[in-house]
C-alpha cells in the first residue's frame, strides 16, 4: 500500500522534473501570441498548440527560411505575406530572381516591374541619401559583383568620378539631396574618366582604360538598365502594396545581384532615414528567395540588415534550398529560422553547427514531408526552454496548380527507407515552367507538357515524364540537367532512361 503510493508520488515527481528541465516545446504563451498582432503559421506537432508568428518578442523580425525544392518556401513565404498584409497592412517586395512569383503577385493585384523588360533602374538615384553614402554603397556592390578590389588605383578612379558626376549634377556631396534635382548616372562617370583618359596628363592610362571597361559593362547599349532614368519609384516601393520585382529578364546573374543590392540598400537607407519605431509595427517585408549572390557575402546588405536587427521597419527573410550559400551570420542573428525538408548531411550539419539543436530534431527534420518544419526562435528574454520546436504542417492558403512528379516506382526498397532521396517532387506550376526553361526545354513542349499533365490529375510518373519530353523534341541531356537540377542522383537516373 505504501509503498505503491511512494511509487506514485515518485513517478508522478519524475514525469514533472523530467518535463520542467526538457519540455519538448516552448510555453504556448510564447508561441500563442495576440491574434491581432501576429500570424498564424501552422499547429505545433506535439501539443497542437497554433503557432502565431509575431516580431514582438523575438530579437528582430528577420527570418531565413531553408529546405529542398518542392518543399515549401515559396508557399510559405505567400502564406506569410499575405497575412501579414492583413494583420499589419504590411506592404511587400518579392526580389523575384526567376520570375517565380510573378503570376501570383499578378493574381493577388500586385505590381509587377520586370527589370530588362521595360523597366530601369539608375543606381545612382538618391532617394533622400547623401550622395557620399551613395557612393559608398555603388562601391560596395561593385566590390562584391566585380574585380575592383583587387586594384586599387582602379577603385580610387571610378569612386572619384562617380562623386564628381554628383558634383558635376549640382548636389552636395555630404548634404541631404535637393529633390528638385535629376541623378547623374553611370554614364556621366564614364565620360569622366574619359575625359581624363583623353586628357593624356594621367600617369596610368591602362589603370584608367581598364576602370572604364569595368562600368562600360553595366551601360552597353540594350544592356543599360542601371544608367538610365528609373522608371521605379524607389521612395514609394515600401508602401506600394505587394511589389514584384522580376529580375528574370536581367542577362545574368552579376545584373540580378547588382539589382538586387541595389534595392535592399535603397530600402534600408530609407527606413533608416524614417527611424525606426516600435509602434510603427512592420511596414514592409521584403523578400529574398534563392538569393544565394547576395545572402552569402559578409559584406552584404542582406547580412548587415539582420546584423543591425531591429533598426528598420522591415522584416527580410531570405530563404534557399542551400543552407551553405546563406552566410552563417544570417542563421545565427535572425530572429526566426524555418528549416523545412532538408536532404543533405553536410547542410543538415551546417544547420546543426549553426543553429545548435538535438540529434531528436536532426532525426525528424529528415524525415519531413512537403510543409513540415522546424522553427528557431530567438526571444529577447533568456528562457529555459529550447526554442526550436516542430510544426506538424504550415498551414497555407489553398495552392493553385500543384504537379507531382513520382520518383517512387524506380527506387530500390533500400531507396524507398532512405529519407535522403526523395520519392515525390511537388510544383507550383510556375516553378516547373521556370525549371524547364532553365535548362533549354523550349516553349511548345512546356505547354503539351501541361495540357497532358492537366488531363491526368497533374500527376506523373518521372519515366512517363520523360518519354513525354522526349517525343516532344526535348534532347535527353537537357532532361538530365533538369533531375540533377532536382538532387536526383546519376544512378537514379540512367534507371529513368532505361527500357
Ligand atoms: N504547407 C503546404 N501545404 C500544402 N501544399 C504545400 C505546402 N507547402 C508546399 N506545398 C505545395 O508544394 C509545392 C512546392 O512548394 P513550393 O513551391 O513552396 O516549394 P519551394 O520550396 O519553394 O521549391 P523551389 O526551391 O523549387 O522553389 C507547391 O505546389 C505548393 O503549393
Ligand atoms: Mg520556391
């Protein structure tokens, strides 16, 4: 008798020790947050407990959002976006590298400016920023974009014309910009260094041609998006509504990554200039999706911003399919990291160094499925917690038009229980679209691909697929591009080829 009562109390003792030192999940008062001002995401796994994101009390509002393709951060980041333009009126800037949220921004009575397509952007527009800050930052981007750099005297040349063409244009180098007058642009500095090449005085005329060449590259005739009058309100685009800015009609990845620079400098500088003011919740998010050229360089805007944390009235989250292209100070200073599915050891390992969590979550992150996810939170008070916690599933709007793609019927049975090799893919219509453009499927056999996969459940096997391709005149090298593109290893797929 006694002693079964002992035992009771000592179990019942143990289950509240064991439970106080490890919950499994943070408190839901903190993941349960004032509806009114935060959003939902989805239910926690364990507990059910609806988590509700909100900047109110975590270190800032950045978040880095990573996992496999297909497995759900685009469709999280819409989710997101659209309800934090509900809760808060947030306004929002997609940095659209493959033109992937194009047809929903559309759809949802955004705007879209197609850089390359129509639309221009003058780096050298100020906005209200000092035109010396301004030129700091031109430097900036050129030395991650370009060689400068390593010359020296090539640096001190180009950065000294540019000044003079804002000088040349009437503005005060250290004063706040008069907005009555028009930016100079790159061609103005070009004609500089000319000019002082022409002059023949100057002791290293092949220091001075070679400056020249370097800018010539962003200014040639059909490739001068960045030298002309802005066709793009940089001042209004955080309170524009939703904004994408399709970088996919750009020549190549140094024009999407000077552009892309180029605006979150332009968005910082400006929000700094406003100041910064809890009650002013979050006006803008900006979104960096796939961004790996400018999220991996430390002298990024995108690593200052979550650096400087709450400083700006605005929340980026930048999100990609490889952790490792993200600099390591993005995942250890945002306020909110999301790890959807993730296939690889080396960026599981990356993420665990990073973010220090168990070999328990280590386990169930790699056993995801489409929308499962970790979250890491940063709270602003210390708290004996751990502060990553399961998702059972985001919880999104409806999608649209999603296309599986079945791996399963080829794998080996050894294959099926791997969770580093995945049995299904999933696609967004548009991503699949970009997906095959990228690697050289031409347009006809893109819309019969559709046509067929719309009369049979947009469902297929990835034989039938690729049979499908084929008899549409798509060459098989360009589909093997397109598996190795999806992490889809060689031996798998010679097996997609064979009889
Ligand atoms: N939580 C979810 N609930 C229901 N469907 C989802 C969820 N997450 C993603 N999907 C669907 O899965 C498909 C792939 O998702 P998504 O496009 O977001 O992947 P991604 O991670 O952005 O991939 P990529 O790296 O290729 O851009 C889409 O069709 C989407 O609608
Ligand atoms: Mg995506």
């Amino acid at each position: 008798m006694t002693l079964v009562k002992v035992q009771n109390i000592m179990s019942n003792e143990l289950a509240k020790r064991v439970f106080i030192s490890k919950p499994p999940e943070p408190p839901a008062s903190y993941i349960l947050n004032d509806p009114t001002n935060s959003i939902f995401i989805g239910l926690t796994k364990i507990f059910r407990v609806p988590f509700t994101w909100t900047f109110a009390n975590i270190t800032n509002p950045h978040i880095a959002i990573v996992g496999i393709t297909g497995a759900g951060k685009s469709f999280l980041v819409k989710t997101f976006l659209i309800r934090a333009s509900y809760v808060w009126k947030a306004n929002a800037i997609i940095i659209d590298w493959a033109g992937e949220y194009k047809a929903w921004v559309k759809q949802s009575g955004g705007t879209i400016v197609s850089l390359g397509k129509g639309d221009y952007l003058n780096i050298m527009d100020l906005i209200g920023i000092k035109p010396l800050d301004r030129v700091k930052q031109i430097m900036n981007s050129l030395e991650i974009l370009t060689d400068i750099g390593d010359y020296p005297e090539q640096r001190r040349l180009t950065q000294e014309a540019i000044e003079q063409a804002y000088v040349n244009a009437g503005f005060n180098l250290s004063q706040p910009p008069d907005p009555s007058k028009e930016a100079p642009t790159l061609n103005n500095a070009i004609a500089l260094l000319q000019e002082k090449l022409q002059e023949g005085t100057y002791e290293y005329p092949a220091e001075l041609e070679n400056a020249i060449y370097r800018l010539r590259q962003f200014v040639r005739e059909g490739e001068d998006y960045f030298a002309r009058k802005s066709t793009i309100d940089l001042g209004k685009l955080a309170s524009s509504g939703l904004v994408d800015i399709d970088l996919s009609g750009l020549p190549d990845e140094t024009f999407r990554a000077l552009a892309a620079l180029f605006i979150l400098q332009s968005l910082k500088e400006k929000m700094r200039i406003e100041g910064w003011s809890a009650s002013k919740g979050i006006k803008a998010i900006v979104v960096l999706d796939e961004a790996w050229k400018i999220a991996g360089d430390e002298r990024s805007d995108a690593v200052t911003i979550v650096r400087e944390g709450r400083k700006y009235q605005f929340a980026l989250i930048v999100a990609s399919q490889n952790p490792t292209d993200i600099n390591e100070a993005i995942f250890s200073n945002v306020g909110t990291n999301i790890i959807l599915r993730v296939k690889f050891e080396r960026f599981m390992s990356y993420l665990q160094d990073s973010l220090n969590f168990s070999e328990f979550i280590r386990g169930e992150i790699s056993k995801f499925g489409v929308g499962q996810a970790a979250v890491d939170m940063s709270f602003q008070t210390s708290v004996k917690f751990p502060e990553i916690f399961l998702l059972e599933k985001v919880i999104g709007e409806v999608p649209l038009d999603v296309y599986t793609l079945v791996i399963k019927d080829i794998l080996t049975q050894e294959e099926l229980k791997n969770p580093e090799i995945s049995t299904e893919y999933y696609f967004e219509k548009i991503s699949l679209k970009s997906k095959l453009i990228d690697v050289n499927v031409p347009n006809e056999a893109i819309d019969k691909l559709f046509a067929s996969l719309d009369s049979q459940d947009r469902t297929i096997d990835v034989k039938s697929f690729a049979s499908l391709l084929m008899s549409y005149g798509v060459e098989k090298e360009n589909l093997i591009s397109f598996f190795r593109y999806l992490g889809i290893e060689d031996v798998i797929i010679t097996r997609i080829f064979a009889g």
